[in-house]
C-alpha cells in the first residue's frame, strides 16, 4: 500500500556527469493505491540558482512523459544535458497544474551536479 504524504515534500537530487538521470512520480488518490487520472495535467520542473534565476526548465514533451492513466510522470535528462550544466549546485521544484487550474509544489529541493 502507499503512503499519504503532506505535500510539498522536500527531496534532495544527485546527478552525475556521463550518466542519463530519471525521476519516476505517480499521483495517487487519498488511499494511496489507486492512480489519480492525471488526463489535462501539467507539470513543470523548474532547476534554478538559489536566489531564483531559472537554469533550465522541464516541462510535459521536453524533459517530462506522461502516462495520465497511471498518474505517473517520467522526469529526466539526458548524460548530455546534465554534461551541459555549467552549476555544482541548484535548488529545483515541480509544480502540478490540475483540471480545475489548482497549481501545488509538489516536490522541492536541492540538485547536486557530480563529476
């Protein structure tokens, strides 16, 4: 069974240079088995300087997949990508936009960029 958590949940993330990074989520209603059908949702992951300055966005078809009936959202970038960032360290936040156009950070933290 899952587990209810509060959101928005704070989760420190680690990439590696020369290596694809991924990020599976999936929504799940209050019982925490059943998927939320996340049909019209969008998704934004937002990686930016502390001080707010944006390094890169992620958004639904650049960055982030969608399965809407299971919920899940697959985030990631490719070795190249991630060989790219000029930064050792950045703070980052996805923010989920539903159906009725409620916006919620569900996840936030800090990302560490590793030789």
């Amino acid at each position: 069974m899952g587990t209810k958590t509060k959101l928005p949940v704070r989760r420190d993330i680690e990439m590696k240079r020369g290596m694809d990074w991924n990020w599976t989520i999936r929504l799940l209603e209050n019982d925490g088995v059943t998927a939320i059908n996340t049909t019209g949702y969008t998704a934004t992951f937002a990686i930016k300087a502390p001080g707010g300055a944006v390094y890169d966005t992620l958004v639904i078809d650049n960055g982030i997949t969608h399965t809407p009936v299971n919920g899940q959202f697959n985030i990631g970038r490719a070795y190249t990508t991630v060989d790219g960032y000029e930064f050792s360290s950045a703070e980052y936040d996805l923010i989920f936009v539903n159906t009725l156009s409620k916006h919620w950070c569900a996840f936030y933290g800090n990302i560490k960029v590793m030789p």
